[in-house]
C-alpha cells in the first residue's frame, strides 16, 4: 500500500489497498484449496495404505492354505501307498 503525507495526515492510495486485499484474499483462497487438497491426499494414501495391507493379509492367508493343501495332498499320496502296500 503506497501512503503518502500532506500537512501531517497520511492518505493511501485506495487503488493500491484493493489490490492489497484482493492479492491477500487470493492467497487464502489459494493456501485454502491446497489445504484441501493436502487432506484429500492424506485420505487416500490412508486409504490405499489399508487396501494394502489388507492385500498382503490375504496373501499370507492364502499361502497358509496352499501350504494346507499340500500337506494334506502328500498325506493322502502316502496313504494311498501304504493302502497299496498292505493290498499286495
């Protein structure tokens, strides 16, 4: 804001004030949206995050299973030989 002094009295340029303020309301408008933005982000990386880890559970859960299964598969495979060797 550009002031000046006549006779002990400052006066502003009003022009340059209205400037000042609508220079000011943009930059809050501006910070405003990035603040926004900045939450709309965390939220998703939160949520991604989640999805995540809730990917790498079912992983593990599935590879227990697998590992379920071919023991159980092997115990069959060997019970079916001793099965074979008590018939002969």
């Amino acid at each position: 804001m550009k002031c000046y002094y006549i006779n002990n009295d400052t006066r502003c340029n009003t022009r340059d004030t209205h400037n000042d303020t609508q220079s000011n309301t943009r930059q809050y408008a501006e910070n405003s949206s990035k603040d926004k933005l900045i939450e709309i982000l965390e939220r998703e990386l939160k949520h991604s995050k989640d999805k995540l880890e809730k990917a790498k559970q079912e992983k593990e859960n599935l590879y227990k299973l697998l590992s379920q299964q071919q023991q159980l598969s092997l115990s069959d495979k060997n019970k079916i030989k001793v099965l074979e060797l008590e018939q002969e």
